[in-house]
C-alpha cells in the first residue's frame, strides 16, 4: 500500500468514526482534517468535496458490512438458516456500535433531498440488501411462485430494517428478536 493509499484510508476512517459518532451534517472537513492530522492539501488531493468523501464512506461501509455479514453467515447451513441468523448478526451489530444505528439510514435522514448521489447510493446499496434476501428466499422455497417469494421477501427486509430502527429508538435488541421470531413464520412452508 502507497503512502497516498495510506493517507485516503486514514482519511475515510476518520471521516467514518466522526460521521457516524456525530452526524454526516455535523462534521465539517476542517474537523476531519484536523483528526486525521493532515494538510488541508492532503484532503483536497484525494476528496474534491465532503460529498465525494461521503460517497466513498459509503461505499467502504457497505463493502465492510456485506464482508461481514457473509462471513458470520457462513456457519449456517441453509438459506433458511442464514435469514434467520441475519437477525442474530443485526443483534450483535446493534450492540457493538451502543444502538447507533444503520450508518445509511442514518445518512438517509440527513439527506431529504431525493436527487442526492448520496442518497442514490444509499437506494442503491438497500436494494442490494432485498437482492440479498431474495435470493435466499428463491433458494428456500423454490416451488413457490414469484410472487410468493417477492412479498415474504419484502416482508423480511422490512423487518430486518424496521427492527433495526426500532433497536436504535429502544437501546436494545427486543425489536430485532420480535422480527427473527416473524421472520420464522414467513419462511414455513
């Protein structure tokens, strides 16, 4: 890894801790600069606004979150198993970063406006997420017509990002365990 490498990595960690800790809105670039403990040049030599750094945030944190989502859901067996255990890995998110949160949804409120490339991105990265559990409803219940597959995939997501919400709201895991029990019965066949 290249020292410039280096500096625009330790830049998007610094960004990252400060956005999510604080707000997106809340943290300024001279604030970022100063954590990160570099030149105002360095900054501009690899980001050409907040916005551009906030874009890349994003894009590192839904990259990070889908490595390690997987990874946890590689212990379990079958598609049933691992939508199921997607609720005990938000459970433990939730946790590990004190009820702060999704950093998108987060983000999401912060960026009312629709044409936003933040929140295209963000639009982007959750329809991933329903890709993602769509997928493994295809796979659990292959029989089932489309439309079948579809709603009790849409109503996991919903779920899952409800719960997540509602985790943040409450300061724990109640809501996250009530859509697991939910996500059960929609995955019976």
């Amino acid at each position: 890894m290249t020292e410039k490498t280096n500096r625009k990595c330790q830049i998007i960690e610094v960004a990252s801790k400060l956005f999510f800790e604080q707000g997106y809105h809340a943290t300024g670039i001279k604030q970022i600069i100063e954590a990160a403990d570099i030149a105002k040049g360095t900054f501009y030599s690899h980001f050409k606004s907040k916005e551009e750094l906030g874009l890349e945030w994003l894009e590192c944190g839904n990259r990070k979150w889908k490595t390690c989502r997987d990874s946890f859901l590689e212990q379990f067996a079958t598609p049933k198993e691992k939508l199921i255990a997607l609720f005990d890995y938000q459970a433990k998110g939730a946790e590990e970063c004190s009820y702060r949160g999704c950093a998108m949804l987060n983000m999401l409120a912060e960026t009312p406006e629709l044409g936003c490339p933040m929140r295209k991105a963000i639009r982007g990265y959750k329809k991933g997420y329903l890709c993602f559990i769509r997928e493994l409803v295809n796979q659990h219940l292959p029989d089932a017509s489309d439309d079948d597959r579809e709603q009790r995939a849409g109503a996991i997501y919903l779920l899952s990002e409800g719960a997540t919400v509602a985790a943040q709201s409450f300061c724990k895991t109640g809501p996250i365990d009530i859509a697991k029990v939910q996500v059960e019965k929609i995955l019976a066949e």
